[in-house]
C-alpha cells in the first residue's frame, strides 16, 4: 500500500512525503518516472533499478529522477517512508545548468540535517522552503562553487529589490531568476556577504514595516499579515517574536 501527503506547494516545486507498505520482495514492472525529482529515504529501505543500475535505497542514499527514465521497485525490507520533491524543468535545469546529473547520491550528516529542515518549513514555501530546498540539493549532489567577481554586486541588486518590494521579489526563485542566477547561488552567496540567509533579512524588512503600521495605529492584524505577504496572522506573530521578542499586539500597545 502506497500513501502519498503533500507537504509544500509552490508553481517551481512540491515536496510530498510517501509512505509504503510492501512485503513483495520481487521487482515491480518497470515504469516511466514522470518528474525532475529527487527522493530521499526517511526511514526503511527499497530496491530500485533505474540508469543508475541497481542500488538499496535507504537513508543515507538517495536518488534523482528525470522524466522518461525507467525504473522499477522491490521492498525486501517490508516498508519505508520517503521524502519525494519534484521540481520544474526550469528550476531543475537552473540549478543544475551544465553540471550531470548524479543517479544517486550520498546522504551525509549535512544533507540528513538539511532534509530534515525542509520538512519543517511549510509556513513559508516562496523563500524559506524555496531556501531550504535549493540548498539541500546543493548540499547533496555537490555543485560546482562559481567565481565571486560579481557577487557583491549581486547581493546589492538583490538587497534593492528586496527594499523596493519588487514583484519579482515575492519568492527566492523567481528573484533569482530576474537576476539572470541559480538560486543556489544567490542563497550561498547572499548570506556569505550580509552574514545572515537570504530569508531572515527579507523578515527583517517585513518585520521594519510591521513595526512602522504597526506604530501608525493598523487595526487589523489579519489585513497587516496579509499586507506584507505572510501566509497568515500567525505567521506574522512568529516571526515578529522571533526577531523582537514581542508579538504583534505587545508591540502594538507599545507603541501606541
């Protein structure tokens, strides 16, 4: 018996957790994959056979799939719980670029850690899932590392679009996009010069202009949250306590 719960959704990327439960130590029949994707194993173990040849899945291998690759399945071991995350073309062929593709992959203590994070990053898929994903596939299939020539002025015209609230800058992906990079890249390098991830500084703007309304007299702390792009009211309270140790309505009577 197969289960699949999604757990994050964005136009670019869905990360779905999967459960099986087979005791059939035969391969399935082969079938096509149907995504760019990468699977890793949460608990349990599998047989897969696809162009990478036969290899025991479990949680310190993972896979990558590309449409059309044929693969098929045994579950000697009896069961296992999976992490799927299927990508875009584009995104997939952003951050891979020139680079091939590995068919499995070492997961190490830093890819462990990092999948684990991602599973905990629903509140805000457009920059801290994005964030976390991009750099658990970095960390897990190895990418080259670029020259930093341009980085700085990389990071200021992300840092401008950020300030300005540019549409493109609603998610890391597509910013990245409009500044003609992976969004690896701009993650990697954006923290290695500002000194904090790409996402805690785009909070720190939004919590800058939580903190102006709020000193205004905003009235609805829904519309506020809502307003400056936060999934919804709580979110906003987590992340103003976060950083200011408050929430939204201390802060309000504060400043009032």
């Amino acid at each position: 018996m197969r289960t699949a719960t999604p757990l994050l959704r964005h136009p670019d990327f869905r990360v779905t957790a999967v459960r099986c439960r087979d005791d059939h130590t035969g391969w399935s029949a082969p079938e096509p994959a149907t995504a760019y994707g990468l699977v890793l194993t949460r608990r349990g173990g599998f047989r897969r056979a696809g162009r990478g040849g036969d290899e025991f899945v479990e949680p310190t291998v993972a896979y990558l799939t590309v449409p059309g690759e044929e693969e098929r399945f045994a579950h000697p071991a009896g069961g296992d719980d999976c992490t799927s995350v299927h990508l875009s073309e584009r995104l997939w062929r952003e951050l891979f670029a020139d680079r091939p593709v590995p068919a499995a992959v070492h997961v190490d203590a830093r890819v462990d850690l990092a999948h684990r994070l991602l599973l905990r990053a629903g509140a805000d898929p457009g920059f801290a899932a994005a964030e976390r994903l991009v750099r658990l596939i970095a960390a897990a299939t190895g990418p080259a590392v670029e020259a930093g020539a341009r980085s700085r002025r990389l990071v200021e015209r992300a840092r401008a679009a950020l300030h300005d609230d540019h549409p493109d800058a609603a998610g890391l992906v597509p910013l990245a996009r409009s500044l003609g990079v992976s969004p690896y890249r701009l993650s990697r390098e954006f923290q290695a010069l500002v000194g904090v991830p790409l996402t805690r500084y785009r909070n720190r703007l939004r919590v800058g202009r939580a903190l102006d309304r709020l000193e205004g007299g905003v009235d609805s702390l829904a519309a506020l949250a809502a307003e400056l792009g936060f999934v919804d009211q709580a979110h906003l309270t987590r992340t103003v306590r976060a950083q200011l140790g408050h929430t939204p309505g201390q802060l309000r009577r504060l400043l009032r």
